[in-house]
C-alpha cells in the first residue's frame, strides 16, 4: 500500500502538471482567493481595533467605577463619595497601569450668542495623560497643568457652533448637589480635537477641582476610569475589583459601550461568513477542474484499474491532486497576502470620505492589522471544504468501469 | 450767614445722583424702575424684516426677584404667562395646560419669539452684583445729568458679554442699556424711547430692545398702565396661581 502510494503521489504530481494552463489558472483562483480573505480580514480587524482604542481613549479607559444608579442618571447626587480603602489597594495591583478619576455631570455652555447641552467632565491632567484622548488632544491654547487650574477647554466644533473664541468667556451651567442651578463664567483657555465631530461638539474639560467646586461636590467623584494590561481579557480584574467594591457600578468598557461592542462582535461574525462564501467558491473552482481533468482521462482510469489499480486507489490519486492544488495554492496565497499586507502598512487614506466616516467614528486613514487566528481559521477553511468538495470528483473518477471505459471514443 | 445760605443751597440741590459711585447709581436706576412691587400693563410689537406681531400683557413684580408676566392678547397667546422667583422661571401654556419650568439651557433664548431672553427677564439684577462698575461720561442735556456706566463682568460671573453700557439719567431712568460680545462688538442695545409720568412717577413709557445684528429686528414694549408701592399677595408668584389665575 505505501509503494502504491508513492507512484499514485507521482501519478497525480504529473497529472496536475499535464495541463499547466489549467492548473495555473485554479491555482490563482486558490491563492487569490485565500490572499483577499487574509488581507480583506485583517483591513476588517484594523478597523475594528480602531474603533475599540478610540472607544477605550474615548474617556471610556478599559475599567469604568461608578455609583450606584449613576450610568442611569448621571446626576451629581449620584457620586462617589469615598473610595473604599479594600477598593484602593487592588487599584494599586500591577493589573492596572492607569487610573483618572474624574466628574462627569451634563451641563450648559452658553456663548454671547448661542447655549449647547454639553457633558462637563472635571479631569486631573495628570491622571489623563497616556489614559484618555484629552491630554493630547489640545492643539490650540494649552492643556490643565494641574487639577485646580481655572479655564474651561472645548472642542474645535463646539468653539465654532458658540461663535466665540480662544481666550474668551463662556458660562457653564449645571445642576449642583443642592439641585440648584449653579452656573459660572470661565475662559476658553484651550480647544480640543478629535476626529470624532460628536465628540468635539458634546465635551467640555474643567479641571476637577474648579468642576468640584462649581457643582457644590467637595472631594465626591462621578467616576473613576481604569487601564489594564489587556483590553481584550477583563475578566479577573473585573472580578476582583467588584468584590473590593460591592456598592459600587464596577463595568468593562464592552458593558459601557455596548454599541461599539455590538459592532465588533457583528463584525468578528462577518468575517467567517466572508471567509466561507470566498472559500465556498474556490472549491468550486476545484471542483471544476477536477471534473475537467476527470472526463479527459476516462480511458486512463479504466486502463489503470484493467491493469490492477484498486478504485480506492484512483480516489487518492484524484485526492492528492486536488490536495497539490490547494497547498500550493495556498502556500502561494499566504505569500501574496503578506505582501499584499506589508504594502498596506502605511494604511489606506480614506479621507476623501472623511466628511461621512468621521460621522461613524471611522479613522481617515485604515492599518491592518493581522490576526493570527484569523490567518488559521482562513487557511484551515480552504484545506478542509476544498479536499471536503473533491471527494465527489474523486468518488466518480473511480466509479468508471474498465470494459465501460476503455471502450469509449475519447 | 453765609454758610447757612451754602448749606441751604445745598440741601436744594436733587439729592438723588448726588456723589453716588456708579455701583449704587445702577443698583438705583434698577430699584427705581422696579419699586418695591409694581403692576404694569403693557403692549409688545415684535418686529420683523417680513412680519410683525403685537401682544398685550400685564406683569406684577415684588422686590427683585419676582416677577410674573402673563399675556391677556392676542386671542392665541392669551393666558400664556411667565413666572420668575429667584433665578428659577417657569412659563405656563394654556393650550397644553402645562407648567414647564424653563432649563437653563433655554435661558439665553427668545422669550415669546422677542428680542429678549429670559435672562433679560430673569437676571436684570446680576448687574449690580457680578459686574464692576465705571463712570465713562457725565453729560448735561435738556436740564438732566446724563451718566454713562460701563459695566464689566467680574471674572467669574456667569455672563456672556464683553461689556455692557449704561446710560442713566439723573432721575434714575435708564436711558439705554448696550450690551457688547467679548470683541466689544454692540450686539444689542435697550433704549428708552419715551419718558411719561405713571402711576406716580417718571418712568420710560416705551422701552425698544434692539438687535443691532440684524437689520429690522426690534422688540418695543408700551406701558399703558403702572402702578407701584401697590399691595401684591405673596402668592401671585406661585407655580398655582401661575396655572391658575384667580382674584387674590
């Protein structure tokens, strides 16, 4: 059986090389096809990778603490008070690289000539730094040097919608612990961008002493924001901080941006129907080909089996031709999508659709960014379904009956 | 002798607007035209490049902080009616029955589609608190003292504008009230456009709101009627009787 197998190997090796046009072809149908999943994929996952960072740089961090009721009504009665100490000492594991904690209340800012509902958020410049968007976002006017300074920083868009400018006051306004409307003049001391239109329109920056002040809350915080190792695994953090915490709304940033995280999961799911539908049709493309090389060879299947070659044996020989077709193709296809991956690498400018993808929190320009399981799960889907759909072609190839065979014209 | 005849002079001499620091000069011109309570009736014209429209109202005020103004024309607006009590309004709506307590985010906005805000209604005290205030020019015209106040806001008063001007008269009636963005640009401007005595006492029978932006864009306010010192029930300004008019 193993010396069989040897001359059937070099059977199906010369089988594939005797039409050399066709098998070119089917092997570019092979590694085109598995090169686009690579490449298509990882676009798909830089683009998702994109957004979970903007979401997390988003003042979202990977570990967001609140009161109680606050993520339901984020209203300054829903503060925390006081870190309780058990809460403070797993904040300090090695686990968590960056903490910012912050008050985050919906106010009014009002211009000479216009008034917009915004999110007033009191942040510590230092904490910020290297956790959220903010501390390097300022690109007009300068950012907090510490957490009393005075001033206010607003985004580009809201500047322009208030008509008013760098420099200039504006009016806060807010509810404050009394439930009374509190308001204050501060100046524009800084103007923030993002590539987020929404963002710059609906966030004001004070420094969390001044908001603190300004809202009546004294040392209380509205949350506390938390970076950790690993974005993707939350799980035993989020554990462990919870049970130091149990008064407290302790959640992942997948629980907060549930949108975002909706996406991501929709896209993950996309991706593997992509990659069936394309791998679908390179079997097809097998499929063909075998058949192709089949119905030409009726006379050298009948002859082969006349002189002794078992059914089964025509089958693997029909097999490892098609498996020859799929790893070289594939092999060639893992080649392209590397370079076609490493061309890539300097991103895709999508800016002339800038005006819409910035709507949807889209980056101007996409990086891919590959995934290994993505590259198995691609690979390993054109090894199974395309030997998968040969086992017909080779099912019929040994089917034909010698005296039947032979006997035919071509 | 000769002293006394001085000192007599003297004492003849108006004593209002008499060395007052331009502080206490606006917070008189406020309380003069305010009085300790007053009632007044009035007639509103909204001006418009394409349309114009006038409504009639009457308003009760007690001290500073109070303040009640409801619509009794148009048919459309009648009932219509505003409540101010500390720095919280509300404005009442018959057509939907509702009382809606007005958000701060609104304050800056339209009120009854004129060229006042509701924090012209409602704040028209700030400016003797959050502002500084300065003497630009004193002036002698038709027998009376003109004073020109310039107001500043404090640094951190909530206020928008850069600067607002005062023009005030000797009697205490404010003349015109100019308000300027932070380029000290005039983005619109209060005169008073007629002088009449009522209810007892000079007051500025028709006052103009001016946005100076805007060609044709002006809100004139006509007294017909004032009354001050006039007895006013605490519970005039109440969100009940803001809903629900009665005799009190």
């Amino acid at each position: 059986m193993l010396k069989n197998l040897s001359i059937i190997f070099i059977l199906s090796s010369r089988n594939v090389l005797r039409n050399p046009r066709r098998s070119i072809l089917t092997l570019l149908a092979i590694s085109f096809g598995l090169a686009g999943t690579i490449v298509v994929s990882s676009l798909a996952r830089g683009l998702s990778y994109n957004l979970a960072k903007d979401t997390i740089d988003h003042l979202t961090g990977h570990i967001q603490i609140h009161a109680e009721n606050y993520l339901e009504d984020p209203d300054v009665s829903n503060s925390i008070s006081e870190i309780p100490p058990k809460l403070e000492k797993v904040m300090k594991s090695p686990q968590i690289l960056k903490k910012a904690e912050r008050v985050r209340v919906p106010g009014i800012v009002m211009s000479e000539r216009e008034s917009y509902g915004v999110m007033i958020v009191g942040i510590n410049p230092k904490e910020e730094l290297g956790l959220s968007f903010i501390a390097e976002s300022v690109n007009e006017g300068k950012f907090f040097d510490h957490d009393s300074d005075d001033g206010i920083i607003i985004g580009r868009k809201l500047l322009e919608l208030l008509q008013t400018d760098i420099g200039k006051r504006v009016v806060v306004m807010s509810q404050d612990v009394k439930n009374e409307i509190s308001d204050k003049g501060v100046r524009i001391i800084g103007v923030f961008d993002s590539q987020f239109e929404s963002t710059e329109k609906s966030f004001v920056f004070l420094s969390i002493k001044k908001a603190q002040g300004l809202l009546g809350l004294d040392a209380k915080i509205s949350e506390i924001s938390l970076v950790t190792k690993d974005y993707e695994n939350l799980e035993p953090t989020l554990s462990n901080l919870q049970s130091s915490a149990p008064n407290l709304d302790v959640r992942g940033w997948r629980d907060i941006e549930k949108f975002v995280s909706a996406l991501l999961d929709i896209q993950g799911k996309f991706l593997i129907f992509w990659f069936c539908i394309v791998v679908i049709a390179i079997s097809f493309g097998i499929v063909n080909t075998l058949f192709m090389a089949i119905y030409e060879r009726i006379r050298e299947f009948g002859m082969l089996q006349a002189l002794g070659m078992k059914p089964i044996e025509i089958q693997f020989q029909v097999l490892i031709e098609s498996l020859l077709l799929i790893l070289i193709g594939g092999f060639i296809g893992n080649i392209l999508s590397v370079i076609g991956i490493h061309l890539l690498e300097s991103g895709i400018d999508i800016s002339a659709f800038a005006e819409g993808a910035k709507r949807f929190g889209i980056k101007n320009v996409i990086y891919p960014r590959f995934v290994s399981h993505d590259w198995i799960t691609a690979n390993l889907l054109v090894l199974f379904l395309g030997s998968l759909s040969s086992f017909y072609p080779a099912w019929r190839a040994s089917r034909f009956t010698p005296a039947n065979a032979i006997s035919r014209a071509t | 002798m000769k002293i006394f005849v001085q000192l007599l002079l003297l004492l003849t001499i108006p004593i209002h607007a008499f060395a007052l620091s331009p502080a206490e000069l606006v917070k008189e011109a406020i309380d003069y035209w305010r009085g300790k309570t007053s009632y007044t009736e009035a007639q509103m014209t909204i001006n418009r490049d394409d349309w114009k429209r006038t409504m009639k109202f009457q308003s009760w005020t007690m001290g500073t902080d109070k303040t009640l103004v409801r619509f009794t024309e148009p048919a459309k607006d009648a009932g219509s009616a505003s409540l101010k009590n500390d720095n919280k309004m509300w404005s009442y709506s018959p057509k939907v029955n509702k009382v809606i307590k007005i958000p701060p985010s609104m304050m800056g906005q339209s009120w009854m589609g004129s060229d006042f805000s509701y924090n012209d209604l409602a704040k028209a005290d700030d400016i003797v608190k959050r502002y500084s205030h300065k003497l630009l020019n004193e002036e002698e015209r038709d027998a009376h003292k003109f004073y020109t106040v310039e107001s500043i806001p404090l640094e951190n008063a909530p206020v928008v504008w850069g600067k607002e001007i005062l023009v005030i008269r000797d009697d205490y009636i404010i003349f015109k009230h100019q308000f300027f963005d932070q380029d000290m640009k005039l983005v619109k401007e209060l005169t008073a456009e007629e002088i009449a005595p009522m209810g007892g006492k000079l007051i500025a029978k028709v006052i103009r709101m001016k946005n100076v932006e805007e060609k044709n864009e002006w809100t004139e306010i006509v007294h017909s009627k004032a009354e001050f010192g006039i007895e006013i029930s605490n519970n005039v300004f109440t969100l009940s009787y803001l809903r629900n008019p009665r005799n009190l």
